[in-house]
C-alpha cells in the first residue's frame, strides 16, 4: 500500500485481461480480490468483452464459494492499464493487448475454458489460484 497524494490509502493493482473477459481473467480476478483481503486489488477486463460470464466458469467457481452469476464482463480501457501497478495476460498475449505499456506486465498462457467440460474448468480454475496465490505473496511483499 501507498499513501495517495489526497491521504487515501492506495492500494497495488493488478490487472487481468483477456479477449471476452469471461473466464480466466474473471477467475483470477475473483481469487486475487478474496485472497488479497483488502491489502491489494485486482481488477478484469477484456478487448472484445462478451455479454455474460461463462455459464461453467461460474458453476465451477461456485463449487469454491465464490458467486459469479452478476459479474459482467467489461472493456478493457487505457485508463484501467494506467491504474495498474501489474497487467496478466491471461493467454492471448500480453503485446497484443496492452501495447507499449509501462507497467510490468506477463502473459500466463492459460487454456481458454470456452467449451470445455467442468472438470476441465475445475482443472484451469485451480490453476489460476495456485498463479494468484504466488503473483500476491510478490505484491504483497513489495508494499
């Protein structure tokens, strides 16, 4: 955390994004915020959101607690990237997306869950918080 020149606390943010915003970077959004517990932030987005959250997506992360049935997914905009203290990419490359950025950024290279079965979902989904979970204890650390 850093001190915002109004006296707020400013706290690190990350970034996910993808295409659709309706899988992985939703996930990894949702992980990052619950696991964070205020001491940090995550936020998702995508160049070409769709209009709803996949169905499975939402079905596997409701078997871990987390409810995703009114999550939307949204535009990835300039303004988010300038917020961000980390951009993931969740798989479709980070350059592609986030041209010349000056934010340290990585690409995760994670599956698209479009289309696959729950198991496979539950699969990614586990993935996705193990990455979260290392990605925190870092930004957690540098504060």
């Amino acid at each position: 955390m850093r001190a915002a020149t109004d006296g707020r606390i400013d706290l690190k943010t990350v970034l996910f994004v993808c295409v659709h915003n309706t899988g992985r970077s939703q996930m990894a959004e949702a992980f990052f915020n619950r696991l964070a517990k205020g001491k940090a932030r995550a936020i998702s987005a995508g160049t070409e959101p769709a209009d709803v959250v996949n169905p499975t997506v939402a079905e596997a992360m409701c078997e871990v607690g987390i409810d995703m049935t009114g999550n939307r997914p949204k535009l990835l905009t300039s303004e988010m990237m300038q917020r961000a203290d980390r951009i993931v990419s969740m798989g479709c490359g980070v350059e592609g997306i986030c041209p010349a950025t000056f934010v340290e950024t990585e690409d995760w290279g994670i599956e698209d869950p479009k289309g696959k079965s729950l198991d496979r979902v539950r699969e990614i989904r586990d993935d996705i918080r193990a990455r979260v979970v290392k990605l925190l204890g870092t930004m957690v650390s540098e504060n």
